[in-house]
C-alpha cells in the first residue's frame, strides 16, 4: 500500500469516527460531554507523562477514550513491556476501540498487553496500579458526587508518584451558566469547586490548548509518594479533606 492510499484510508476512518462521535454525542451527551474527537495536540500533552518515564515500561490506564483518539497516541507512545487498559462505558465506542486495537500498527507485540474494558471505571475489578491515568469523562456534566467517587477511585488507582491527566473545555462553564436553570448552574459551580480541591492538593502543571476545537485546559495531578512515619510504621495515605 503506498503512501497515498495510507493517508486516504486514514482520512477516511477518521471521518467515519467523527460522524461516530457527533451521533453519541447527540444520543448520550451527558456521558460524552463533546461533539468532536480531542484533537491531535490535546491528545500529545494528555501522554505527555509516557515521554517522562521512557524507556521504562508502565501501567496505563485510559478512561473515557471515546472513538480513540487519544488512545492512538497512547498506543504509539507506550515503551515496550507496558500495558494498557481502556475503560469506555460506552458500547459503539468500546466496539470501535477494540477494532482499532486489533488493527493498529506495528502493536503484535503490544496487543496482549493492551485490553478494552466495556464498564464505567467504578467497576473496574483489579489489583493493577498505575504510573499515568489519562481521563477523557466529562466532569462538567456529572454530578458532584459521581466526580468525587471517580477522582478518588483514580487516586486509589494511581502508584505514589503516579501521574493523572485530566481536561476541560474552556468557557464552557460560562456559556452554560447563561443557557441553563439555576440548579444545573449550582451543580456546576459546586463541580468546579471540587476539582479545585483536588487541584490546590495534587496539582503539578495546567496548560491551555487553544488549538483544539473547543479549546482545553489540561490538568496534571501527581499521587505523592507516601509518607512514613519516623518510628518506620506504616505509610500515611492522602486524602482529600472534605
């Protein structure tokens, strides 16, 4: 196949993800969240930690991957001896994400090692901790109490010192604050004020892609490495003050 055609097939797949996206979208948007894909510079600075801890191996887990975009780039980013779960609680996108693992290039020798899990990331059943998480959930349309569950569920999730990374979209809080009802702009405001916690505790770095459509603040939080005690018990976990 020359090159050409490659480029042609794979302008062609990313079309028919697209139409994918906007259809779920439209039929689920408060578990999709978005009406396109991430774009490609959003996806890079999402696995951006993977490029920190080449060439050693890792345990990633990707949540929310929609049609895979940003599991693509995942997939070319993971050093050899990795593994990754995908957790997509959507069926047509878990379909697809399967399909697109199978197929991906160069992964015979990954593709043992890289598994899509069809549930929410609540009922993942495993003993694995993970270096990077990467989430794609759309936080601004959950409720308080679904964020909470799921930020402390990838905080158990995570090695000390393993890294998460997480977006939103930018403005988007304000042009809902205009277009909804009141109780829908609380739980907003009280969805925010929560992340913001997690943020002043764990946060290491945010950054502003405004080349995607819409644009999106990527967030990069860190588990700390436990501290022990001086008398060399055990290890104190974080929590998150409520």
């Amino acid at each position: 196949m020359n090159e050409s055609t490659t480029h042609i097939r794979a302008r062609t797949q990313r079309s028919a993800e697209g139409w994918t996206f906007l259809v779920e979208s439209i039929r689920n948007h408060r578990t999709v969240g978005s009406i396109a894909p991430s774009g490609t510079s959003l996806a890079k600075l999402l696995t951006d930690p993977l490029l920190e801890r080449a060439p050693r191996s890792a345990n990633v887990l990707e949540v929310g991957a929609g049609t895979g975009s940003v599991t693509r780039v995942l997939l070319s980013r993971i050093p050899r001896g990795s593994r990754l779960d995908i957790v997509e609680a959507n069926d047509q996108f878990a379909a697809h994400l399967r399909r697109l693992v199978r197929s991906h290039p160069n992964l015979l020798e990954k593709q043992e090692r890289v598994r899509v899990h069809n549930m929410f990331v609540e009922q993942l059943s495993t003993d694995r901790r993970y270096d990077v998480i990467v989430s794609g959930l759309p936080f601004s349309n959950l409720s308080p109490r679904q964020v909470e569950e799921i930020m402390d569920r990838y905080l158990d999730l995570l090695r000390p010192g393993g890294t998460l990374t997480y977006f939103s979209y930018c403005g988007s809080r304000w042009v809902r604050a205009f277009l909804t009802s009141r109780p829908e702009a609380r739980r907003q405001r009280e969805v925010k004020g929560l992340l913001n916690q997690y943020h002043q505790q764990y946060a290491i770095g945010c950054w502003t892609v405004w080349g995607n459509l819409p644009p999106a603040q990527v967030w990069q939080l860190r588990r700390p490495i436990d501290a022990v005690n001086v008398s060399g018990g055990s290890a104190v976990q974080p929590h998150l003050s409520r």
